[in-house]
C-alpha cells in the first residue's frame, strides 16, 4: 500500500498545471464521466436511491477520476498520479472502526450499515467560532451530551486580548485552543474523552504545535486534515499527516461533499467530487472518517427563503450506499442548517435531515448553522435534537420508503419558511452555565417535536 511518505514523493514529480486549467478541466472530466456513468436524477423525483447499480457506477466513476485525472497539489502545482491498482489496494486498507478517547471514555467509531438500527456514533460541536470567554465553557456544555463520542475544536480570532495574526500568534492560539478543550471535557467530568483539533492555520507548524500529552494533544485525539474544493491538497496538511500518523492520533477530513453548481458542474458531477474528496482524504491523509454530503451551492447564497431540494437529498443516498458498498469507510453526515439557532425553524430543518443520517448508514455530526457566526451557530440543545430525531427513526423502523414520506412531509413544512437567525449570541438562548435552553428555545423545541409526532415518528 502507498504509504505518505510516497505520496509526498508524489506531489514533487508529478506532472506541472496551472490551477485555473486544473480548475477548468475539472468540469469537462466531471461531465465526461457523468455521461459515461449515467448519474442523472430519476423521473420520479425520489428522496432516497433504491438502485444499488447506480451506487456502484458512482463509485467507479470517483476511482476513474483519480486514475485519469489524478489529485492536485496547490503547493506545488503538480498533480499526484496513481494507478488503479493502488487506489484499490488503498480502499481495502480503511480501517472499519476506530478506537478514540482513552480510559473509561474510550469510543468505538464504526462504519454504519444503511437503514441502521444500533446506536449511532456522534460529534455534537463545534467546528464554530467563539470568543475566548465562551470557548471553554462551550466545550463543558457539548462535553456533557451523553452521547457524544468526541468533539472537535474551534475556531476564535482573538487570544489573551490579541488578534491572532502572524507564526508566534498562531501557534499560541492553536496551544490554547488544545488546553481549553482538555480543559472543558475535564469540567464536564470525561476527561478521557477525545477532542480533535481544529487548525487555527493551516502551515504544519501550527498543526502540530499542539501535541502535548499533558495539556495538549493526546495520541488518543485528533486533527481536522481536510481536503480542499475541487480535488486539491496542500503539503502542509501531508507533513501534519506524517508527523500525526507517527504520534498515533485519529484524522479526520472535513470536506467529503460535493457542491452543485461549482466547478464540478451539475448533480452528476458533484456527486462524484463528493466521492473522490472522500476518497482523497484517506489516500493522501489517511483520514479514517469524514462528514460530507451532495449540497446546492445557492443554498449557501442569498436565498431568502429555506430550499427544500429532493434531488440533492436522493445524491447524498447515492453518495453514502456507494461508500458503504465500496469500501470500509467512517461516514458522517451534519444536520446542519441556514437559520441560527434558537428558533422553530432550525430545528426543522434539523430534523429535515437528521431522518436521512441513519437511513444513509452515517453518523451523526455538527449541527452547525451553514454559514457559521461568532457565539450563534450552535448550541447543545441542536445537536440533542439531531441525535434525537436519528435515533427515532431507527426506534420506528423506518426504512428508505417510510423515511423519504417522513422527509417529505418535513419538507412542507418548510417550503416558503424564511431563512432566520434571531439571536446574536448562545447567552441570548441558552444558559451555558446551567446548560440548559431559555424558556423560549425549550417551547420551540416542544412545539417542533410535536409536530414531527403528529407526522409518524414516535419518540421514546
């Protein structure tokens, strides 16, 4: 199996291209192999894929894509070249379960089976901005979730009263950043628990600055090593995958999606880009688990109103049963959403996926608002209600059929809401100190979760 090391190599030798024509080519390869696949929507508008032929066709079309196209350095401006035989070699080399945390908190991330029915592995925050007075007690608050399985860091533009601006502030920041999270999972009394760093900056010095065992990084925790848009890596992240793969931490990638209407082009292409970025994560980082999904471009934009998009749904089914099909992958899928937290309309749009995580053979991660605010973009009470609504749907045995009707009719209730963000920040909602909602937050949450009952799913 190709080790880092040869990948490295790799990024040095191969051949030379310009970043605009890698990022040009990439829509005539995505809708070549789109076409020779045949990876189209069907007419009958389905939530979920019931065609397991069209999950395989996906995932060769990702390995063709590595093969003929390869992966591109944007250090270097070189393309890493790999054979078939060794993409192959590298899928049957994932790992399907992963031990992280240490002592009584150690958890076991496993590859899910589609339409699961046992418990679900979940990363409840934060992968959000917070200020340095909140990011502590924000990591006690998620800590204290029961079923989190680890957490990942964040992110904060100023330490000690100082922008981060520059190396000595970065690598600061980034040891802060690792001893509040010991810290908070301590405070929550699982100090054992796994956290995963968060790269305040992507240069390696600053990835690695904080292993420590003491107060830092553990080889029991992590790192965010993620792939970037359009099939592109940075040596820095590959020198981070280096040192970390010697340390013994876990790595995780967190760009596994595919954006439609990017340079990958339409539904077809995105799906494949959203598989290859998978695919490239553990190739070149060894990345053993990732959160991804197939998601509209516009829906990061302007809209004012919530898009409630079946075809984007039925390419994120495809997307998860070609991993599961394929290879021993860890998936996760977020439960994100375009409202900030706090209001009845984020917690269906909450729900609206969450019904899909189990169904997809995923884990639950982040519930974070899509376009993250400072201190307003999650809160504990979320990323319950995600795993919450996840757990029911496998409680109700909801398969594809029962679940996509369910999606659906969420999916009503959302169609012509207005995106909304009402508060500018978790204090104005949540009460870190007690960690519990406001009664107002806690009514919204009642009065969703009786409307989803009334629609079929029974809550334990």
């Amino acid at each position: 199996m190709l080790s880092l090391l040869d990948i490295a190599q790799r990024t040095q030798k191969g051949p030379k291209v310009e970043v605009n024509d890698w990022n040009m080519g990439l829509f005539h390869k995505m809708n070549e192999l789109t076409k020779r696949y045949q990876l189209y929507y069907p007419k009958d508008n389905p939530i979920f894929n019931f065609d397991d032929g069209i999950a395989d066709r996906a995932f060769q079309a990702a390995v063709d894509f590595l093969v003929e196209k390869g992966i591109y350095c944007l250090t270097t401006g070189r393309v890493i070249q790999i054979t078939r035989e060794e993409v192959l070699d590298l899928v049957k080399g994932m790992p399907k379960q992963y031990a992280v945390g240490e002592g009584k908190d150690v958890r076991i991330l496993k590859q899910r089976r589609l339409e699961e029915k046992e418990e679900l592995n979940h990363c409840p925050g934060h992968h959000a901005p917070f200020t340095e007075e909140l990011a502590p007690l924000a990591v006690k608050t998620f800590a204290q979730i029961p079923s989190c399985d680890y957490l990942e860091g964040f992110n904060f533009p100023v330490v000690d009263g100082r922008e981060i601006f520059g190396m000595p502030m970065e690598l600061y920041a980034g040891k802060r950043e690792a001893s509040w999270l010991r810290q908070g999972v301590t405070k929550a009394g699982r100090p054992g628990l796994a956290v995963a760093y968060y790269p305040i900056n992507t240069r390696a010095a600053v990835m690695l600055a904080p292993i420590a065992r003491e107060f830092g990084l553990r080889p029991s925790d992590g790192i965010l090593l993620s792939v970037l848009p359009e099939v592109k890596v940075e040596q820095d992240y590959i020198t981070a995958a280096i040192v970390w793969e010697e340390y013994g931490g876990f790595k995780l990638n967190g760009n596994g999606s595919g954006l439609v209407g990017g340079f990958c082009g339409d539904l077809g292409g995105a799906l494949i880009e959203a598989l290859v970025e998978v695919l490239t994560g553990w190739i070149v980082y060894r990345d053993m688990a990732c959160w991804g999904s197939v998601r509209a471009v516009a829906a990061y934009a302007s809209a004012k109103e919530i898009p409630v998009m079946s075809a984007e749904v039925w390419a994120t089914s495809v997307y998860s049963q070609a991993l599961n099909r394929n290879t021993n992958y860890i998936l996760f899928i977020g439960a994100g959403s375009l409202s900030g937290p706090g209001c009845e309309t984020q917690l269906l749009e909450v729900a609206y996926k969450a019904v899909t995580i189990p169904i997809n053979g995923a884990n639950v991660h982040i519930t974070r608002q899509g376009r993250a605010r400072m201190n307003a973009s999650i809160s504990p009470l979320d990323a319950e209600w995600a795993f919450e609504v996840a757990t029911a749907v496998m409680n109700n045995n909801l398969d594809r059929h029962s679940a996509g009707e369910l999606v659906r009719k969420i999916g009503e209730l959302l169609k012509g809401r207005a995106r909304e963000a009402p508060y500018h920040s978790i204090n104005e909602f949540y009460d870190m100190v007690r960690n519990k909602p406001l009664p107002a937050f806690e009514k919204a949450y009642l009065d969703v979760k009786e409307q989803i009952s009334r629609l079929g799913l029974t809550f334990s």
